[in-house]
C-alpha cells in the first residue's frame, strides 16, 4: 500500500507541475502580449483635417432727425440741421445721399400741407448740404465705414433763403428720403 501511495504521490506532484507549466506559460503569454500592446511604437496613425467656416453679412440702418425751422418770415435766410445715424457691420463702407430730386436750381419745395395747393404761394424752396456742398440727389453724399453700433455719419443742413414773400399761412414740409448705398 505504501508503494500504491507513493504512486499516486508521485501523480499528484507531476500533475501539478503540469499544471504550474501551463499557467506560467499562459501568464507569461498575457504579460508578452499587454507589453506589445502598449508600445507606442507598435501603432499606427493618421490625421486629418477640416474647415469651420461662416461669413458675416453686411448689414446697415438709417435714420435721422427731424429738421424743425424755426417760423419762417421771409426778412432772413433760417437754417437747422438734422443728424444722420447710421449702423453698419463692422468695415462695411457706406454712402449716404438724397432719393429726392431737386428743382434745376438744385432746391427743394416745401408744400403747405394746409392748402395743398401747388403754386408758389403755397410752396417754400429749400437747399441742404452736408457742411461742405449741396446735397442733391446722389450728389455731395455722406460716407463712411461701419463701426457695428449706431453713431452719427454726418449731419445735413437745410436752409430756407430770405425774400421769399406772398407765401399764405400753414405748415410747409416735404419728407426727404435718403438712401444708404452699403
């Protein structure tokens, strides 16, 4: 019995040296292949690119005061002024200038809105400039370039001239349009 033990004793420890083997060589396999996983080296890859883009339109507002004048008596030339806010986008370059078409003396009439009559009892002229000339349509024009809030691009001036007599009573006004070129 004792020879049958020493039999199965001896089984016992070459099976587990077997088995020992091949868990070793199994560990060692799973070492060896994480350490060629992780090297830098052993990866390949590769790059690319794209392109983000967008555009900013341009994009401008007009607007100017009203040009009250004071009552107008025919001894002395009036004047009053009227301030032209424009908002552009940023850089975008704009033009300023009158839609309205002036007589062939480059004035404006001013019709009596309470006679409404077209004669020139019931008519004022008118001339405007932008400090420096005439403003006439699409002439002697304001620029310049926009700063992407609203801020004053220039201020036009009107004045109605003396010695224009015989006028009846009323209120005289004309809506002067005034386009923004951008």
């Amino acid at each position: 019995m004792k020879t049958e033990l020493n039999k199965s004793k001896n089984i016992l420890i070459k099976k587990s040296k077997m088995s020992l083997a091949k868990t070793t060589t199994a560990l060692t396999c799973l070492v060896g292949l994480l350490i060629v996983a992780s090297d830098p080296a052993a990866a390949t890859s590769t790059s690319g690119t794209f392109l983000a883009s967008t555009s900013v339109s341009s994009a401008c507002t007009i607007s100017a005061g009203a040009m009250a004048f004071s009552a107008y008596t025919g001894g002395s030339t009036i004047t009053q002024t009227s301030a032209v806010t424009v908002n552009c986008s940023t850089g975008s370059n704009y033009t300023v200038s009158f839609n309205d078409t002036a007589n062939g003396s480059g004035e404006y009439i001013l019709q009596n809105t309470t006679t409404n009559i077209a004669s020139s009892g019931h008519q004022l002229l008118a001339t405007f400039s932008n400090g420096t000339a005439a403003m006439t349509s699409g002439a002697a024009t304001i620029t310049g370039s926009g700063t992407g809030s609203s801020s004053t691009a220039g201020t036009i001036t009107g004045s109605i001239a003396s010695g224009q007599t015989g006028k009846s009573a009323g209120t005289y006004s004309k809506t002067m349009t005034l386009n923004l070129v951008y």
